[in-house]
C-alpha cells in the first residue's frame, strides 16, 4: 500500500507564493518533488480559501443523499470533476 506524504500548511504556502511571485508551477515540481497537479490544487484552495484552504481539514463524512446530488451535479455537466 502506498502512502502518501503530508506537506505542513506552510510548505504549500510557499510554493504558492512562488508561484504568484512568477516561478512556474513545472519548474516548482522539479525542484521539491512535488507533482505539478497537486501544487494546483493548492493554488486553487488558496485563490479560494485564502490561507486557511492550505490547511489539513479532518476527515468528513458526507451523507449519501450529498454524494447523490453531487454526482448527479457532475453529470448534468454543473461541476467539474476537479470542483467535485
């Protein structure tokens, strides 16, 4: 089973202040070893969230009748598969 590593909020905060800074997120990737989408995604949660998107979030547990809507939000072409 793989496991995969967990970067401390302020890691991600700098490689996304990098990047804003003009650093590309491929040349980033390179550098700490971490794959170019995962550093998009923080860049997403930050441009959304603000900070506090960076931050680990425990574990939720959502109802079955929230995965039905958003599934059938995903199908109906609403959300994205990444907004999902």
């Amino acid at each position: 089973m793989v496991k995969y590593k967990k970067h401390k909020s302020d890691f991600k905060l700098r490689l996304v202040k990098d990047y804003q800074r003009g650093a590309s997120i491929h040349g980033l990737s390179n550098q700490w070893g971490v794959s170019s989408s995962q550093i998009r995604k923080w860049i997403d949660q930050y441009n959304s969230l603000g900070p506090q998107g960076l931050s680990r979030k425990p574990y939720r547990k959502y109802t079955k009748e929230f995965k039905v809507t958003v599934v059938q939000a995903y199908l109906k072409k609403e959300l994205s598969l990444r907004d999902c």
